[in-house]
C-alpha cells in the first residue's frame, strides 16, 4: 500500500522527489537533501465496522524552511479529507502492487515541523489514517 501512495503523490508533485520506507540509502545513493519520505507504520482490521486502517507518516525535508513547509503543506491539502481515492498501481523491484479503492483518507494532524536532522535538513511530518473496505 505505501507504493501505492507514493505513486499517487508522485503524480500530483511531478517535479519532487518521493521515497518509501527508506531513511538513508536508495540503490547504494543518499537520499537527497530536499525530498518526500513516506513510512508505513501501523494499522489495524476493525471486521464489526467493516473496515482496514492503515497508517502513515510523511516527512518532508529541506535546507530551506519555507519550501519544506510549503511542500507538507500542499500534500496535507491534497491527501487530507479525500473519499473514494484511487492509489495508482505501481511497481517495485519487479513486484506489481495492484489498485487500491480508498474509502477514506484522513490527516491526524496539520504539518509541524519536528526540527532539523543531524544534517540540519529542516523536516516537518504529517500522520495519515487511510480506511478501506474489508468486506
């Protein structure tokens, strides 16, 4: 699922760079400084309400505070609040992740900024709750 929504946002931030599930190293290369990360980090199968929850964490870095916030910003408003989301296919060391039918998308909170890194990347994060359908 997390390749899933990378892709979409990939689709939506043509001209930014996204990663999964990955801190520090992409093929034997650093990640670059101004980047999207994305990090699957729960979820939980609630069968009386019908439903799957998945959870996500997003972080956003840069050298330049202005543009990390803007970026965790315009991603907060585009996955905020979204019904029925489609998250694209997508394919990931040759294994395809099919389609995926959301029913609901929700930001637990607003983009805040949790400081810089070791690197002094300023990095703000927003947390996801993406519901499905289980039945």
């Amino acid at each position: 699922m997390i390749y899933n929504w990378t892709e979409y946002l990939r689709t939506k931030f043509p001209t930014e760079i996204f990663f999964s599930n990955q801190r520090h190293q992409v093929g034997g290369a650093s990640i670059p400084d101004k980047c999207v990360l994305s990090k699957e980090y729960g979820g939980i199968k609630e069968p009386w309400i019908g439903t799957l929850q998945k959870a996500i964490q997003v972080t956003v870095r840069d050298f330049e505070i202005p543009s990390a916030r803007e970026l965790a910003f315009s991603i907060y408003n585009e996955m905020h609040d979204k019904y029925g989301l489609v998250l694209p296919a997508s394919t990931v060391d040759g294994i395809v992740y099919l389609q995926l039918h959301t029913a609901e998308i929700k930001a637990n909170q607003e983009p805040f900024c949790i400081g810089a890194d070791s690197e002094g990347r300023t990095e703000f994060t927003i947390n996801f709750t993406i519901y499905f359908r289980s039945d």
